[in-house]
C-alpha cells in the first residue's frame, strides 16, 4: 500500500516538474489591465475573426483607436485570422509570445489610409554573388531623398528611414519605413504611383537587358505600370534619355532565381488592405525575424512612458500617423486615373482630380456645410487617418473662419469628421489660426442629408421634423438644424 502511493506521489512530483520546466521556458504573461495612474493605456480590445472584412467592420464601431492585424497560423496553407486590437494592448503581449501565432503577425494597411512611404525590398543571393545588398539599400534610399526633394520640397536622409532586416544565406530581404517630417503619402496607392513613376527608368533598363525574357516587376503581384510603358522602338530612345539622367538606376536591376531580370524594389505591395509583416515578426514556418538592420541609421526620440524598443514598433507601423495642422499629405495620381477625376466634388474642375471618399453620405454633408451665404464651396480633396478614424476635408471657395467670425481672403478651411465620436469640427490653414491650433466646437453630424431631401419633398417639412424628434428621442442624439439642408 505505502509502495503504491510513493509511486503515485513520484509519478505526481514529475507532472509537477515537467509543468514547472514549461512554464520557465515559457512563462505566463499577465493580463493586460489598464490602470488610472497610466492614463496613455487603452481600453482593452481583443477581438479575432476569421475574415478581414469582418474585423475591419468591428473595427469601425470601436470608440478606441484600433487596427486590424493579420496571424499568419499554418505555414503551409498561408491561412491567416485577424486580430482587432490597440497598439498599446497587442505591444503589451507582443513583447513577451514568443513562442506563438502573435510572431507572426502583420499590419493590414486600410485602403485610403494615409500612410509612411515603405519598401519591400530582396533579391536571391546565389544568383546575384557580387550585389552588395546595403550599398544597394544606401544608393536607393538616396536617390528617394533626393525625388522627394525635388518633387515634394521635403529633406529627408538616411537618419529619417528605419531599416528592418530578415536577410538569411539565400535571400537578402529588408523593410525601409520613411519617417518623413511632418509629410506622409495620401496612401498607400499613391505611394505606388509615385516610385512607378521614378523607377520606370530602371524597368526600362531591365527590359533593354533582358529582351528575351519577360520583365518581373513584382514578386507578389504583376505592376499594371509595365503595360503602360513605351513600346519597344520608343523603349530605346527613352532608355538613351533616362539613362543619362539616371546613370546609376543600374544598381536597382537583379537577376531571379531563374536568371530573369527584375527590380529590387518590390512593386507590388502597395495594393489595398496590403498586409505588411511587423517589426520583430517572422513567416510562419520561418524563424528569421524582421530586425534592426546594422545599417539602420535611424533612432526614435525617446518618449515619456515608454521604451527603446516600443518606439522602435511604433515608428515601423505604416499607418500610425496622426493628423495635425502641419502635416503636409503627398499625393501622386496615376495619369490615366487623373483624367477620370478631374471633376471637382461640386461640378468644377479640380487641379488634384480627386473623388469620392468611402463615405458618400458625409462627402453630401460636408457639401451642405459649405454651400451656404451665397458661396458655393466644395471639397477640393481629402484625407483619411485610421489611426484616429478621422476624415479630413480641405474646402475650396467656401472660407468662413468660426475664430474668426468671418471669411478668410486667401486661406482655405478644413472640415475635419470624426467616425467615432461622430462629430465634426472645423480647423483652418490659416497660419494666425494654426498658432493658436483653432479647433472650433464639435458638433454632431448627421450623414443622411439627401434622404431628408427626399422626405421633405414627400412627406413635407413638419412631418420630416416630427420624424426627426422621435428618432433623437430614440437615439439620446440632437436634432439636426434642418436650415442647413433647406
């Protein structure tokens, strides 16, 4: 009897051990609780879901600033779910799962969002044994400083732009994430447009050596930009002309696995709801990580309240950047595309040709807002931010300043719409008005004007009001002042 319970009592007391053993190899993360004393902590928010529409619909009913992340599980299938979180929550146990799906983790870029400019950039290494991959890297990044000066007016360096790196024996791979000052791209499309429009040069050189295979432009998706270039009589003299203005866009063509010629930079991701692998992240099935480079130049500014290596995360997420009076957006149409939107929003020709954004309804009710006192103004563009669920207006022709109680003679508005609060406010280029970081008073916005057109020419006015009072009462929300849609 004593044997058979020392036996049991030995059998329990290595369970016990074998289960100490696992937690010291990999320990038990706290929960994150977010405290009064640490006001910069969110909300908890921790949602999956199977499909990325579904988490960017969640997404949008969240009162917190969320993103949607996608979890790479099977390295075979590729399958991924979608994680709906807060930067701050999902850093909290980023830092600590090492062993699990969270290391192989991606920012979904929304569509339309504005955004840093980014690279994908990789070339197979026993096929290219002489490329110095970080003189290649350095060359690229100063000829992007050098158009963005030229073509947007910004300085930038190398200090300016964070080198990730997951290079193994066989592929040379890294990340470039530009921090420029106070400048971001209008988003990611536009971001496309713009390095198509500087590196066709280089797709023209690859081409011109090539001429018997096809040109890969990208490695995840084919660049519809190659279709648009000259024919081939019209290739050489471009070439000519190119090549004497860009004697060293050379460096920028590698040869693939299979001996085609190609870019370096990858083209191809910058395509909607683009899914860009974090910072200290690996492919599933891969344990290489994405990592400071060693010739990473660029160092975050410290920041109260948080470390080294959070801000070093924060500063490679491609979307987390906040809208502010001096943030200058960049912006690069596609010709064909221009000339398919070179209607302004009120009718009139636009010199940006920009569209519709996402949100019909409010475009309709910014209209409104701006239509008044005999001015017809209209929406000369705009700009969404999904780190804090804003959509931007920047007016033309209507100039009535709410600080300073009348119109201004040169100086546009902006009229800034605030998806989670639902409320609006207006903001001024103004440099008086930006000193003084003017916000006028938020005010509820009612995104269904056209419909009360609608109702009022059916049912008339005092039934559309009667209307209107049961569904505030309903909704615990003020009636819209229905002179404004008169």
């Amino acid at each position: 009897m004593l044997l058979c319970l020392f036996r049991k009592w030995e059998e329990r007391l290595k369970d016990i051990e074998e289960l100490a053993s696992s937690y010291k190899r990999r320990p038990l993360c706290p929960r994150y609780k977010p405290q009064l004393s640490k006001p910069w902590q969110a909300t908890p928010v921790w949602k999956l879901f199977h499909r990325q529409t579904q988490a960017f619909n969640f997404a949008k009913t969240c009162k917190q600033d969320v993103h949607v992340f996608a979890l790479e599980k099977n390295a075979e299938n590729k399958q991924r779910i979608y994680l709906v979180t807060t930067y701050t929550e999902l850093w909290f146990y980023y830092r600590t799962y090492n062993e699990t799906s969270l290391m192989h983790c991606y920012e979904v870029i929304p569509e339309e969002a504005v955004c840093k400019l980014y690279f994908d950039l990789e070339f197979y290494i026993p096929a290219n044994q002489e490329a110095d991959g970080k003189q290649m890297v350095a060359d690229l990044i100063e000829f992007i400083c050098k158009k963005i000066d030229e073509h947007y007016g910004i300085k930038c360096s190398l200090e300016d732009v964070l080198n990730l790196d997951s290079s193994t024996k066989e592929k040379f791979s890294c990340h470039l994430i530009f921090l420029l000052h106070n400048a971001a791209f209008k988003n990611n499309i536009h971001i496309g447009n713009f390095l198509r429009k500087f590196l066709q040069p280089a797709v023209l050189l690859t081409r011109k050596r090539d001429a018997t295979v096809p040109v890969v432009v990208s490695r995840s998706q084919s660049c519809k930009a190659a279709t648009d270039l000259p024919s081939s009589l019209e290739n050489q003299t471009v070439t000519k002309d190119v090549s004497h203005k860009n004697p060293d866009l050379s460096f920028l063509i590698v040869n693939g696995k299979h001996g085609e010629k190609q870019l370096f930079v990858d083209l191809g991701v910058y395509t909607k709801n683009r899914n860009f692998r974090l910072y200290k992240s690996s492919k599933a099935g891969n344990s290489v990580v994405l990592d400071i480079a060693e010739d990473n130049r660029f160092v975050p500014e410290p920041v109260k309240n948080s470390c080294i290596e959070e801000q070093y995360f924060l500063s490679s997420l491609i979307c987390n950047v906040r809208f502010s009076d001096s943030l200058k957006i960049l912006s690069c149409d596609n010709p064909k595309e221009a000339k398919e939107k070179s209607t302004d929003l009120d009718g009139s020709v636009s010199n940006g040709g920009y569209q519709f954004s996402p949100y019909p309804e409010i475009d309709n009710f910014v209209l409104f807002l701006v239509n008044k006192d005999n001015v017809q103004g209209g929406i000369r563009r705009w700009n969404y931010f999904s780190l804090e669920q804003l959509l931007v207006y920047d007016i033309s022709k209507y100039r009535w300043c709410m600080n300073i109680g009348r119109a201004h003679k040169s100086n546009n508005i902006m009229i800034v719409i605030d998806l989670k609060s639902e409320n609006w406010y207006q903001k001024c280029h103004d440099p008086v008005c930006r000193a003084e970081n003017f916000k006028s008073e938020c005010e509820y916005f009612f995104v269904l004007p056209t419909i009360l057109q609608l109702l009022m020419l059916s049912v008339g006015v005092v039934n559309t009001v009667v209307l209107l009072v049961f569904l505030s009462l309903k909704s615990c929300k003020p009636i819209p002042d229905l002179t404004e849609f008169l």
